[in-house]
C-alpha cells in the first residue's frame, strides 16, 4: 500500500460535501493521485503505489476498477 506521509485521513469532498470513499484502495489512489496533483500519473506508478508489493494477478484490470469506483 501507498506510504507517502499523509497527515491525517484521505478524503474528497465536491460542493462542500464530503464524498464517501469505500475501502483502503479508494484512498490509496486518492493519495497517490495527490502526490502529482495535475500531472499525468504513468499506471505502472500508480500501481505500485496502491499495492506496493502485494500486486494482483492483472494489474492493469485492478488498476482500471479501482479508477471506475474513485470516478463513481
């Protein structure tokens, strides 16, 4: 999982209200997404941020639902 130092917990909030995040990999995203805030993150970095070593069979298809549920 991301190990980047944020100080207290990930959360997104669009029109002032605060938007539920579902799960740790939500956030890990969220964050690892934040680390380069208006760049364009590769997807093998953003993989190996969220899951560090633990990687899932098909990354890239992990990688792709954990986006579509962020985006929801």
């Amino acid at each position: 999982m991301l190990d980047i130092g944020v100080l207290g917990p990930v959360v997104a909030w669009r029109e002032g209200a605060q938007l539920p995040l579902r799960g740790g990999r939500q956030r890990a995203l969220l964050a690892a997404l934040a680390v380069d805030a208006g760049a364009v993150v590769p997807g093998d970095v953003l993989v190996e941020r969220v899951w560090g070593d633990r990687l899932p069979a098909n990354a890239a298809n992990a990688l792709q639902q954990q986006v579509l549920k962020l985006r929801r």
